[in-house]
C-alpha cells in the first residue's frame, strides 16, 4: 500500500514539474515541508516530519517511521510598469512601452512525497521527493520600440511583446531526489548526510532581440558573416540532470534547547544546450550552495519557538549573479567593448545581476489543551530580495522580490494515528524600480506578492 502510494506521488511530481513556477526568497521557497512552511521555515532543529530532512539531513533518525505525501496551490502575482520614454528607440535606446503589465500563469501545484524507514534505535533512512525552487514569467502583452536591424535601412518600429519578441517570459523548473542517511552518535547528537539528484526543467521566450548580443552572433561577425544565434529563445522546454551532496547535525543541548547546522554543496548541473546562446557558460546554470543554522526552544511544555537563518549564494552562479552591464564589453554592444565572452552564451554573459540571500526564520508551535489532537503553527520570514535597481529590466524575466512572508497552520491527529497538517503563507507586494539599462530616460519598476496554501497527509 505504502509503495503505490509513494510511486503514484513520484508520478505526480514529475508531472507537475511542467508546470510548477516558484519566487520566494530568490527562487527558493520558504521552507520544505508543511510543518516547516507554516513556521516559515523555522523549526529545524525540532523535526516532525519525514520531509524534514530537505531541511535538515540529521533529522532521519528524529522522526518516527512514515510516509508524508503532501501538495501545495501556489499564486505568485507578478508585473511591471515602464514610464513614458524620452527617446521613444531613437539613438540606439531599447524603449519598453509606458505603461503596467501583468504575468499571466497565476496558480501552480507543488507535491512532495518522503518515506522515512529506521534500520535499528540509531540508525535510518529516508527518501525525499520535492520541489524546492524554479521561477515563471509568462507576459503576453506589451510592446517595445528600437530600431531592429540598428544601423540598418529598416525604421524605428514598436513590436509587440516586452522585449519585441511577442510573448514573453522564463520557466525555470527544480526538483530534487534525495537519498538521506543519519545516525545517531549520542543520545543528544544526530548526524547525516544526503546525495541530491537534482532535475531541472527550463525555457524561455520572446528574447530575440538579443541575438545581435550573443557571442555565436560576435563570432559570425569577426568572421565576416554574422550568425543568428539557434540556442537564445523559443526552443521549448529543456532538462538537466545534476548531483550535489548535503549534511547536517542536529545537537539537543538539554530537553528544552536544541541546535542544528546543514549546508549544500553547489548542484553542478548539465548545460542548457537549447539555451547555450542565453546562459553564461553556454547554458550553464548550477544550483547555488546553500547554509542553515538555528535553534529551537522548548519554553513550556506546550510551546516551542524557533529561529533559524539560511543563507543562498546565488552570487556563485553566474547565469543568476552577472549583471547586465557585463553587456558594456560585448563588441556589438556599442559601448567600445571588444570581449566576446562578455556577450550571452560567454563565460561573462550577463544573467539577472543577483545578490546572495540571507533569510531570516521565526516559528511558533502551540498545543493548547482545550483543542485535543491539534496543534497550532505561526511564523515570520524576511530576506532582503537580490535585485538591484540596476538590473530592473531584465528582472522582468524575473521579478523575485517580495521579502516578508507571513504563514500559519494547524495539524490534526487522526484516531487511526495519522495526521493531517496545513500552512497558509502571505507575502505581502513588494517594488524595485530602477532606470532602464538600455534607455535612460525610462524608468522600470518590478512589483510582485504571492500567497500558497498546502496539505500534507502523514501515516
């Protein structure tokens, strides 16, 4: 019953991956986990779940043995308004059309599924299916006016779509499988350590206007004859496979206090080969590693708090981390740069200008006793978005930033001993607004909320 269960969640997952689109702290979502979620991904040094060791690879052998099959609705609400040009694409400039935008492709099914099984009183292992990040932008209206042949004999035009290219928008796509193994080396010490397969799914569209940007077009050019670049955009969707390597302890100082510490190495992924003319590295576009530390407290024996913070280097990716004035060294930029790795596809290529991430996580545990079998979950979440201003316009692809996120949840025991939990998050709109890199006159302003809601079923 179990293996079909857990083979039919699998499927699930999978089958939801083509579609599932998340942006919360960076493309990370707040936690792993309902129990977590509703903490705002507090709580890891108190695990509950099975799914817990996507947190916290220590938290295994913690858990009783069992199945948590869980699914989450999430809306994110993304858009951006362009002020009135100046230059309208005269002199070179990339002109957006005034006015507000919204993404369409509001409402998303994340599934999970984890098993966790104990081989003796100190040793278990588990097995995690999960999605954990990914971003989607699907804009299809706007407009934008430049010259589309630049010095060429055709005029000024405006085209349809945000970047002139019709619709537009990314779809980027993470799960993960992990195989996890913990122990414990003391009564108040347990370890583990998880290999992580990692799948992603990516694809984007409407960028054409870039290709003169490219480093296979600049190649072309230094040759003689330029090319048109065939991996930029509009190919559909593209996979990758790739492995990283996660560890952490969890330490019960006494029976009110516990710590926890877990990293994730880099996930050194395959090349987008369809998008080896967009991404720097020629379609490189790893995971970046990832740290957590907290604490959690036990302060009555009804009440437990949380504090945990995560850190995310997305600066260590350079799909995600090379800002778009990188586009300055390209030599058909215009800007007297002479690099061609400088342009899209090059080691220097830009991406979306990112920052690392630290996140802040407070959670709260109540099990009142005037409500029987249920148990009470709130919690608070904040971490400085990684834009800057500087790269606005191309953050419309991605517009990762809401900082704040509010969640609470509720768990019930069932008389057979199963349980059901939920967890609700808010992340309230949040705005960025910078001047357009291609036209100075025009400012961009990104603005985005979003809300989900999850069940999970344990047994």
């Amino acid at each position: 019953m179990k293996t079909t269960l857990i083979r039919s969640a699998s499927a699930l997952l999978l089958l939801a991956a083509a579609q599932q689109g998340w942006a919360t702290n960076g493309y990370f979502t707040h936690g792993v986990g309902t129990n977590s979620k509703a903490m705002a991904g507090a709580g890891d040094a108190m695990p509950e779940m099975a799914i817990d060791v996507a947190n916290n690879p220590a938290s295994g052998i913690l858990v009783e043995p069992s199945v948590d099959l869980g699914i989450a609705v999430f809306s994110p609400r993304r858009s951006y308004t362009a002020s009135q040009s100046q230059l309208n694409g005269n002199f070179g400039a990339f002109s957006l059309d005034a006015g507000t935008i919204d993404s369409d492709s509001e409402y998303f099914p994340i599934p999970y599924v984890a098993s966790n099984w104990h081989f003796s009183e100190t040793v278990a292992f588990t097995l995690a299916f999960y999605g954990r990040g990914g971003m989607n932008t699907d804009f299809r209206s706007g407009s934008a006016t430049f010259d589309p042949d630049g010095p060429g004999p055709a005029p000024i035009m405006s085209l349809p779509g945000v970047f002139g290219g019709g619709t537009t928008g990314v779809n980027l796509n993470q799960a993960f499988l992990e195989l996890t193994f913990s122990a414990k080396l003391t009564d108040n010490l347990a370890v583990g350590i998880a290999p992580v397969i990692a799948y992603q799914m990516f694809e984007a569209e409407g960028l054409m206007a870039f290709s003169p940007y490219t480093k296979t077009y600049v190649q072309g050019f230094f040759n003689g004859a330029p090319v048109m670049p065939e991996n930029l955009t509009n190919n559909g969707a593209d996979n990758s496979l790739g492995f990283g390597l996660k560890a952490g302890l969890i330490w019960n100082v006494s029976d009110r206090l516990a710590l926890q510490a877990a990293y994730q190495t880099e996930t050194d992924m395959d090349e987008f080969d369809d998008y080896s003319d967009l991404f720097a590295e020629a379609g490189g576009f790893d995971i970046p590693a990832t740290a957590r530390i907290g604490a959690s407290f036990q302060t009555t024996p009804n009440l437990s708090l949380h504090v945990d913070v995560e850190h995310t280097y997305y600066s260590k990716v350079a799909s995600v981390a090379n800002p778009l004035s990188n586009i300055a060294g390209c030599p058909t930029a215009g800007q007297g740069g002479m690099n061609p790795d400088a342009c899209l596809g090059g080691s220097e290529g830009f991406g979306f200008g990112w920052d690392d991430v630290t996140v802040y996580q407070f959670g709260m545990k109540w099990t009142p006793d005037s409500l029987d079998g249920i148990t009470l979950r709130a919690g608070f979440n904040y971490g400085e978005q990684p834009i800057s201003s500087e790269n606005a316009v191309i953050n419309i692809l991605a517009p990762a930033v809401v900082e704040q996120h509010f969640t609470v949840g509720a768990d019930f025991d069932l008389s057979n001993g199963h349980r059901i939990s939920t967890a609700f998050m808010y992340a309230p709109e949040k705005e960025v607004t910078g001047t357009n890199f291609f036209d100075p006159t025009q400012e961009v302003t990104l603005r985005m909320d979003q809300w989900e809601f999850e069940f999970a079923y344990t047994f």
